[in-house]
C-alpha cells in the first residue's frame, strides 16, 4: 500500500529541508470550507443511509475510503466518534478542525 502525499506531509518536509513554504496558511474562512463540502456533495455525492445503501453505494464507499485515509494520514482512529456517515465526519472535521495544515 502506497503513502498518501498529503499537503501537511510535504510542508514538513519542506521546512525540513529549509525551504518554507511561500504562502500562509494560519486562517481558513468559513465560507470556503462550507464551498469544499458543496465541492464534494457535487462531486462524490451524498452518503446514502439505511440499511439497503450501507456500504453498498459508490458514494459510500469513496466517502468512508476517504475518511480511512484521513484517520491513517492524521493517526487517528477516527475523525468525529458519535457520528456513523462518513461524509458527515469529513465535513465536521473541514467545519471545525483548528489545524489548517491538516485541513488543507
């Protein structure tokens, strides 16, 4: 299984290796986190609930492989424990996650 590059990786990396990054990255607005979920809603599409779609649809699976690697990348277990969508996780998560490296 392949490392995901993610960008909190590389930025690591980066000021490692003495090349900070260019940009700055210490505000997040709420409005362009609320974008990136219709981003996703238009893209991936909703998570499906009930027992007939659990798991079953191509949303679904995208949205909790999502969620996985999120968890795998980040070392966690799981991204927001009382919720049981995925696609709900990953929003709450983009919504209110105080480390913007780990947002981006």
């Amino acid at each position: 299984m392949g490392v995901l590059d993610i960008y909190s990786k590389r930025k690591r990396l980066m000021e490692n290796a003495g090349q900070p990054d260019i940009y700055s990255y210490d505000y997040l607005p709420d409005e362009l986190r609320a974008q990136v979920i219709h981003i996703w809603r238009d893209t991936l599409g909703l998570y499906k609930s009930g027992y007939y779609h659990h798991d079953k649809s191509i949303p679904n699976k995208n949205w909790v492989w999502i969620h996985d690697k999120f968890c795998r990348e980040l070392g966690l277990l799981t991204l927001d424990p009382p919720l049981d969508n995925a696609f709900e996780k990953c929003c709450k998560y983009v919504l209110h996650e105080s480390d913007i490296d780990n947002v981006l």
